[in-house]
C-alpha cells in the first residue's frame, strides 16, 4: 500500500514575497519567529522581510543564528526563544538549513523536550502538527520548502538525522519567489540545482517509487536539464531562475514525501563528518552513484536520459541508460561542482564514510542492492575522478 499526502499550499512567482503578512493572517499568526541565518541579514534579504511584515502591522521576533548543517542545540536554543517569546508561527526562511531548523523547532515547540528525541522510527515519535509555518526559500535545490523531512545534525554522534516523514512536519504555506535567487553566487546555484536533480532521480529510481512522485521527478529533471546551466551562466535570467526554483519544489515533492537513495546515504553521512554544503556533496557523488545504480533499473535510467535531454532514438535500453549517466557527468562539470578532495575529503576516510552509508536508513530503497562494499567502490571512484 502507498500513499501520497501533501498538506502544504505552494504559492509561487516572481513577487509573492509581497504576499507574505496576508498568509501570515490567513493562518491566525500574530507573532511569528523567523528563523533564518546571518547571511541573509547581512544581504538585506531578513529586511525585506520584516519592513513588510511592519507595514502590515504585524509583530515578529528574529532568530537568525542558523547555520548549515543545524545542530541539535542549535535548534533546542530556538525553541527556547520561540516558547519565552510566545510565538504562535513560523517563518523559515533561506536554504534548507534555516527552514529545516524551523520545521524542527515547529516539532519541539509542540511536543516538548529536545530535538535529539525526534529521530525518525517506527512508531514516529512525531505525533502532533507543528505551529503554523511559511517556508519562504532563497535558493533553488533542497525543497525543504515541501518535504516532510527536517535533517539535523548530532555532532557527538557524527551523523545527520532525518526528523518527520509525516505531514505533521510540513510547512503550511510555501511561499516560492525566484526573484530571491537572482543574486545567488555560481557555486550556490550549482550545488543547490544539482541537489535538486539528485532528489528527482533518486525518488524515481529508489524502490518505493510511485506514479504520483514519479510525474513531478520528471518534470523536475527536465526542469534541470533545460535550465540548470543557464541559471549557472546567466544569474539574472529570470525564467531560468523560476524554472530552477519549481525543479526544487518538483524534487522536494518526489524526495519529501518518499525518500532518497545512495547518493544522500552517502552525502547526509558525510555532512556529518566534514562540515560541507549538501548540495556540493551530493552533486559530486550523483554520477558514481547513478554509474553504479543504472544496471538495477534500466528502464527507468532510459527515461532519466531523455528528461535531460538526451537524443536515444536507435539506442538499446543499456545505451540509453548509460546516457543518463555520462549526462549527470557532463553537467556536474559544466557547472563546476568542486571534487571529494576539493571539498577536504581524503581517501583515508573512506573506510568510515562507507560504514557511515551503510548505516544510513536511506540506503534501503536505492535500486541496486548496497552494502559496505559497494559504498567503499562508490568513494573509490569517486575519489579516482577527482585526481
Ligand atoms: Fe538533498
């Protein structure tokens, strides 16, 4: 039995940001936290926000001590200033780090305790709706915006783990203004888009596939094969830009409501370990994986090369599933994703980040079986194309 719930309403287009103190009101919140990072402030984007939620006569409180990567008590210490201010909402805004951190201080704020409780299980110790949330994302790649997934990290267990998996967790309004992602940096756009494209596929090849998650994978890789570059090329393009934020919402429906595979086994694993951006990593270990994966799913690896582009008329079905390969390679290079070695990584440390993968619950529904073996050749290679 599958299913496909989905409690979030997605308002997108360049300028809805404007719209945000009447989805404020909407929901009954008259004293939101927002949750965000320094950056932002320092970019003057949290000003935009909060100069309309003043002329909308509406109260706020700021936390905007976000870091990548979350923390447990990162996220412990939100709760608190959410509780002693008495906030009624939340507004997450900035990449997935700072609407991970909101949806996880959502959880806290209604169940109690600390977030480390909150470790997706079965039974799922989530079990109540979070306060009213808007996720507002500035960039393009994580859809945090619409998963049902919040990532923290434990630093004493050197692991990222995933809290949610219920609707219970997912924002009630996404507010997705591509206007946001002009001014994003090359190297942002490029690790986020590609981190989206990793949850399209990954959703679309992985074992618990179903049509409904199957129909927007698709789309969002087509989104990401037409638009990623141009995004990359041309930061103001404003088309280019919408299209790069709907291929995020696109993957964060497939990969929010299901799940990952080895490329996130992996990359959630090793965020872990090494302090790097989610998206770089995943990118940068898409290709080995799908290299690896291919011959579990051929068909499926077919349809993959096509949505990107690829001309596979005349073709066998193992040809054609090569292509989606070498075009997950080509674009990892055209848009100059950093190597494992680039990104701090040595090859000592394969050895734990196999065992860390292996370990990992998303390794179960990647589409050719996996074990520690197969991440210690998946880092291998990995590594050898980064020489
Ligand atoms: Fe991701």
């Amino acid at each position: 039995m599958q299913s496909f719930e989905f409690p979030t309403k997605i308002t997108h287009g360049p300028g809805v940001l404007a719209g945000l103190a009447e989805e404020l009101r909407a929901l009954g919140v008259k004293r939101p936290l927002l949750v965000t990072d320094k950056g932002l402030v320092a970019a003057g984007v949290v000003n935009e926000v909060t100069g309309q939620l003043r002329r909308a006569g509406l109260d706020y409180v700021l936390f905007a001590d976000v870091v990548p990567n979350p923390p447990i008590a990162l996220v412990d210490g939100g709760t608190a200033v959410y509780r002693e201010s008495d906030c009624d909402g939340l507004i997450g805004l900035g990449g997935g780090s700072p609407m991970d951190a909101a949806k996880a201080i959502g959880v806290t704020a209604v169940q109690g305790g600390s977030i480390r409780q909150y470790e997706w299980a079965d039974p799922n110790p989530v079990t109540k709706r979070i306060p009213p949330m808007i996720a507002i994302p500035t960039t393009a790649g994580t859809g945090s915006e619409v998963t049902l997934w919040s990532v923290i990290t434990d630093p004493e267990r050197k692991i990222k783990y995933n809290v949610g998996g219920t609707p219970l967790i997912g924002a009630h309004v996404a507010l997705i203004d591509p206007l946001l992602t002009l001014a994003l940096p090359g190297h942002i756009t490029a690790g986020t888009g590609m981190d989206a494209l990793a949850h399209a596929i990954e959703c679309y090849t992985m074992a618990y596939a179903q049509p409904f998650t199957d129909a927007v994978a698709l789309l969002a890789m087509e989104y990401v094969g037409q638009y990623l570059r141009i995004a990359y090329a041309q930061g103001q393009n404003q088309e280019a830009r919408y299209k790069m934020s709907m291929a995020a919402a696109l993957g964060g429906m497939a990969y929010g409501v299901a799940s990952a595979g080895a490329a996130h086994a992996m990359s959630q694993t090793a965020g872990g370990v090494r302090d790097v951006p989610h998206g770089a990593i995943t990118a940068r270990l898409l290709g080995p994986v799908m290299e690896y994966n291919y011959m579990g799913e051929p068909q499926r690896f077919a349809r993959i090369a096509q949505a990107l582009g690829e001309d596979i008329r005349g073709l066998s079905i193992w040809e054609a599933a090569e292509r989606a390969v070498t075009a997950v390679y080509r674009l990892t290079a055209d848009v100059g994703i950093p190597t494992l070695q680039e990104l701090g990584f040595h090859e000592d440390d394969i050895p734990l980040l196999a065992e860390l993968a292996a370990n990992d619950p998303q390794t179960i529904g990647n589409p050719r079986d996996i074990n520690y073996q197969g991440y210690v050749q998946v880092y291998q290679r990995t590594f050898d194309l980064g020489k």
